[in-house]
C-alpha cells in the first residue's frame, strides 16, 4: 500500500514520528514536508504549497497513493480543495499530535479561535482522526461544543457526536531501541541526577521546577541538574536565574545538539521531572524512563498513562508539596537505582517503540484504504 504522508510542521516530534513511521512501516509511505517554522502560516498555507507538492512529485512520478495521512498542522480542507481532481477517491486519516484548541495560549494573550476551527474543519473531511493519548482525545472532545456554540447560528454541534465517532487513540510512535547504542558501560557515579527534558516554554510550567529545586537545596538535598530541551526565541527568565542560583549543581544547560549527545545525557541522568501544565502525550518522560530515569510527574494530562497503578502513589503528585516530596525521595534513592532500574519503567516505555506501534499502526491505516 502507498501512503503520502502529509507535515506541513516538520521538526521536533513531528519530524520524528513522519520519519519515524517511514522507516518501520511494511508500506511504502513518502513524506511531503514543509520546515518547522512560522506555524500560523503552516496552518494557513502549507496546504497550498503541498498541494503543488503533490502533483508534482507524486502525479507526474505516476506514484499516487492508497491513503492520505496528514496532521494536525495541515489544512486538510483545503488540501483536498486543491487536489481533487486526483484526491476525490482517496480515503484520508488525520493525525493529531496537538490541537490548536486546547493548547494553553501565552500569558495575557487571548486565544485565535480560527486555528481550532482549521483543526475541526479537516476532521469534518478525515475517514478516520487519530490522537496521540486519551487525554488529548477527552480534552478535545469537552472542548469542542464551546468552540462551536461561539458561533450566533447554525453551529453544527450534532457534527460532534460523529467526530467523536470516526475517532480513536493511536499512541506516539517512538525510536526508542536506538538509545540502547548509547547506554555506558558503567553507570554514573556522584550526586543523583535531576533531568529536565522538555521545551524551555510557559507551558511546561518551569518556575515551579526550580522553585522545588531551590527548596532542597536549601534543605541540604544534593544533586546535581541536566537542562536539556528546545530553546526557542522568548526563553521564561525562570533558566538563567537558575542558572545563576545553582550553576555549581548543573552538568548540562540548553539543547543537545546531536542525538548521540542527547541519549548519553538520558543514561547519565536518573530522576525525571514534569511540572507542565499542558503536554498531549509526553514524549521526552518516555524517553527518559527508558533510559532509566524514575520519573516525577503531575498527577493530569497524559502522565498517569505512563506509570502503572501501583506505583502512582510514589511518581504522581497533586500539589507543590506532593512534589517535593516525592522529589526528595527519589533523590535519596536514586544511587541505590544506578544500574538496576525497576523493570516496569523499560517495559511501560518499550510499549511505545516502533518495533511494537509500527504494526498497529499498517494494521489500523489498511481498514481505512479497504
């Protein structure tokens, strides 16, 4: 089977899950990408630009497909507007890694309303919606009859039932098996490590991260910190007064720039911390608890998918306190951890390997194409 697969926001997460599925799919899926930038004029024009793409590359190479999976970033609408005359016959999946509904807006900026009506309208015309966790389908599923009753008339709120309908969840594919390459011989010795993995951004809620931090360090905790994530133009200022406050503590402070450099940081690492307030799926926990690292995470989102129910009273919180807590916990047990990490962590992540997902995946994108 053909699959052209449809990013339109191609860097980071999304880069890697196109790529990712490419490589490990038993289909033949070509990827039509645009860079990832200027997001509001990806969601506006980037299904013009792949819609010339298409025929371009696709058309004339005689190479058209059994299936379109686009994501989220894409205006599906106006894609297949744009493409009919060869697209009118072939079925289409959407992949939602994000939506721009229920993604928190920036301090003191009001949400753009239109962004999440694209993402709704090109689930109107997808056969079958997948998204990356359950969290995310509820959160935009409660969301959307607000979106909808917004609107002064004819505000098709029955169109709800039958999204909810054509929609499933379809986990993140992750590369996970090649940070095996990059596990040490010998696990780290010092202080216990404190790994932050996400986006440097306001919605990954850093200043409670380090407000913890600076509690146990004025408690006496020692250990010692890794920073690592995408740094992007407005960087919250709560990074450079740590850096200043515990710069003595901090082994690693900014992106990795290769992944052979990323992964080594993950093993050398041994406690993973979340304090987000917003996170579909949580890729960059998977990671790490694949790498060994206990993770630390806010009892909401997608977290509690990850830790199996016997172990959530000791890796969930509810409240700062919870945090520091379980925080200071896992700082007192993580040298014990080195070398021997609980076996549940490996087996929860390793669910999420393309070695598992990539089946289910073909398996699921066949009974659309049939």
């Amino acid at each position: 089977m053909r699959i052209c697969l449809l990013e339109p926001y191609s860097t980071g997460s999304h880069r890697a899950w196109a790529e990712g599925y490419a490589a490990h799919s038993q289909h033949q899926v070509t990827q039509l990408t645009l860079s990832g930038q200027f997001w509001k004029w990806r969601m506006h024009g980037g299904a013009v630009t792949l819609a010339r793409h298409y025929r371009d590359q696709l058309e004339q190479r005689g190479m058209l497909p059994d299936l379109i999976l686009a994501t989220d970033m894409l205006d599906l609408t106006t894609f297949l507007a744009l493409t009919r005359d060869l697209t009118h016959d072939i079925p289409a999946a959407l992949y939602m890694h994000e939506n721009q509904l229920t993604y928190p807006p920036r301090p003191g900026e009001k949400r753009d309303l239109h962004y999440g009506f694209i993402n709704y309208a090109s689930m109107l015309c997808a056969g079958r919606i997948y998204f990356n966790s359950e969290y995310h389908l509820q959160a935009w599923f409660e969301e959307l009859p607000r979106l909808l009753k917004h609107f002064p008339d004819y505000n098709e709120l029955p169109t709800v039932a039958s999204l909810r309908a054509r929609s499933e969840v379809l986990p993140l594919g992750l590369g996970l098996a090649r940070l095996d390459a990059h596990r040490p011989d010998e696990p780290a010795e010092g202080p216990p490590v404190i790994l932050w993995t996400h986006r440097w951004e306001y919605d990954k809620n850093p200043g409670e991260f380090f407000q913890a931090l600076y509690e146990l360090a004025e408690r006496g905790v020692d250990y010692r910190l890794v920073l690592l994530g995408e740094v992007f133009v407005r960087t919250p200022p709560e990074f450079e007064q740590a850096r200043e406050r515990l710069g003595d503590r901090i082994l690693q402070f900014g992106y990795a720039p290769s992944f052979a450099e990323y992964a080594r940081w993950l093993w050398q690492a041994d406690i993973v911390v979340s304090t987000a307030w917003h996170d579909f799926f949580g890729a960059a926990v998977v990671e790490a608890m694949y790498c060994g690292c206990w993770p630390v995470l806010p009892w909401r989102l997608s977290y509690p998918q990850f830790v199996p129910e016997a172990y959530r009273e000791r890796c969930l919180y509810r409240d700062h306190e919870g945090l520091l807590a379980l925080l200071q916990q896992a700082i007192e047990e993580g040298v014990s951890r080195r070398g021997a990490a609980p076996v549940w962590m490996r087996e929860v992540a390793g669910e999420y390997d393309w070695c598992v997902l990539a089946q289910e995946y073909d398996r699921r994108l066949e009974r659309i194409a049939h």
